[in-house]
C-alpha cells in the first residue's frame, strides 16, 4: 500500500530496501535519460547495484512509489566528502548512520536528456513540489534538509531541477499560482549584490555559505541583515535543542541559524521574543522591589550613613 495518496505502488523487490529509516532529510534526483516512471522502474531491476527511489514524478505528473517510506531506498550512493561541491550538513548523518540511505527520502524526477537539463513540465513541477510538502509535513523534515543529489557526490544530478523555487514554495506556506510560485523573490533580492559567494545588502552587511543559499532561495528584499554571521553560543536562549551552539546572522524581519543537527535554519522567534520579555518583567520587578525596600530603609532611618547618630 501506498504511503502517497496521489502515487501508484510499483515497489521494487525487498532486497532493493534497506532495513530502516530515520527521515531526516529529502534528497532531490533526476534520472538522466529515463523519461517514464516505468522506465526508471526497469532501469532499477535491471541494475546490479539494486538501486532503488521513494518515488518518481513523470513528465505528465504521475508518482509511482517504489520503496515503503520507512525504509532506504538505495538511490544516493556513497557520500564522498573529499569532493568540491561535498556539503558538510552530511557530517553528522554520515557519522551517526554510516549510509545516508538510512536516513533519507528520495526523490527521482524524470528526464529524457542523458544531461538532465530537460525543463520539469508545469505538471511535473506542481507533483514533485506537492509531494516534497507532504513528506516535509509528515516527517517535521526542515526547509533546509532538502538537498540535491549533487550535495553528497560528484554528480550533476539533478540537473535543471528547480531547487530554489522548492524551497521558496516551501518558506510560503505552499502556494501555486497559473504563473507560477506565489512569494519572496528568488535570487538576487533587489539592491542587494552578489558576486558569487558574497552577498551584500543595501545597508552594507553581508551574507556568505550556507546562509546566502537560504537568502537565495526566496527572501524578502526589505529583510536585511543587522549584523554579520557570528558564532553563538546558545543559538537560542529559550528553546531547547541537544545541538544549541553554532552561527547566527539577525536581520530586520527573522533571524537565520546554523547547527550541524539543523543545518540552516530559521529561528522561531516567538519563544525568544516572549522569553526576553518574561525576564524583563521579572528583573523590573525586581528591580521595583529593591526601590521600595531602599525607601523603606529611608524612611525608617534604617541607615547608618553620615550624620547618623548611630555610635
């Protein structure tokens, strides 16, 4: 039985299946040459390897599930961090699971071009962008671990996929229009500059890493940084997280942060916001206290300053 209201079960055979998985990211694929779910269907019994997706999006828009969701599905390959476009947010998953099959939900798009350079189709891209909201919603899966496959090895998969308009139809709460995803900006928000691995704001600030990417993928131009990225120890004085120290950047409307648990994240400022302002009432009580004690001393004469006539 599907997991997917809206795919098609194909499953492959059990032996294409790792035994577990523990939801932690989503990584995006595209299949170089397969133009048809069927297609990629064959292609993962035909290979020696026992590869095998969570689903695939047809050009028409059609899902088939191949893989149960809690299990791996054997589409990543071996992480190779010594590889230049290697994005360290694997670390600690590689550590902790060894496979990153074991921890992730992946995603197959179809694409005749052996390049994957095929534009997806308008239903192509309403499937796939449905899809990746449905499981982002089961699994409590942050925004910032959906990753491409190209982020773990040498490859150019996924090719033209559309990653930043993803991630911004994501950040706006999932919203399509017949022109297309409805929210910030993707790109270069306007005034702002880029030279490819700095950007820079209006006011002079700067954005760099993993935190430009998020900037990139849909930002509001009137959302600028206050300050630089800096380390920061705790990330958040009011939520409780294991991981709680790492990089942080505030600008005027949120704030973005970074741990290798998270990776780039937006901060729920609404617990930081009440917590401050919880120990400000409670310091100005204190400090109302203090006032009234020190006036009752006065008042009394409890005090033993100059011209008292204490001996």
């Amino acid at each position: 039985m599907v997991d997917y209201p809206s795919a098609e079960e194909h499953f492959v055979p059990r032996s294409f299946m790792f035994d577990s998985n523990a939801h932690s990211a989503i990584v995006i694929h595209k299949t170089g040459g397969d133009a048809t779910p069927a297609a990629v269907l064959r292609t993962f019994l035909n290979s020696s390897e026992h590869k095998s997706s969570h689903y695939a999006v047809g050009q028409d828009g059609t899902i088939w599930q191949f893989v149960p969701e809690e299990l791996g599905a054997g589409a990543n390959g071996p992480s190779d961090p010594n590889y230049a476009g290697y994005d360290r947010f694997w670390d600690h998953y590689v550590n902790t699971y060894g496979n990153l099959n074991l921890c992730t939900l992946s995603i197959e798009h179809c694409d005749p071009s052996g390049e994957n350079d095929t534009p997806l189709t308008p239903a192509q891209k309403e499937a796939s962008f449905k899809l990746v909201a449905h499981l982002v919603k089961k699994y409590t899966i942050p925004v910032s671990h959906i990753k491409p496959h190209k982020s773990i090895i040498a490859t150019g998969c996924p090719g033209t996929y559309p990653m930043g308009e993803l991630l911004q139809f994501l950040q706006s709460g999932g919203s399509i229009s017949s022109g297309g995803i409805v929210g910030a900006t993707v790109g270069v928000p306007a005034r702002w500059r880029d030279d490819g691995t700095t950007l820079t704001a209006p006011n002079g600030h700067k954005v760099v890493q993993g935190f430009r990417e998020r900037v990139l993928a849909g930002w509001d131009p009137q959302n600028v940084p206050l300050e630089e990225e800096h380390g920061q120890t705790p990330l958040e004085e009011y939520f409780q997280q294991e991981d709680n120290h790492g990089t942080q950047q505030i600008f005027n409307y949120s704030v973005l942060c970074f741990n290798h648990t998270r990776g780039v994240y937006v901060m729920g400022i609404g617990n930081e916001f009440l917590g401050t302002r919880n120990k400000v009432k409670q310091l100005s009580n204190q400090i109302t206290q203090l006032e009234n004690q020190i006036a009752q001393l006065q008042k009394t004469g409890g005090g033993h300053g100059p011209g008292s006539s204490a001996t």
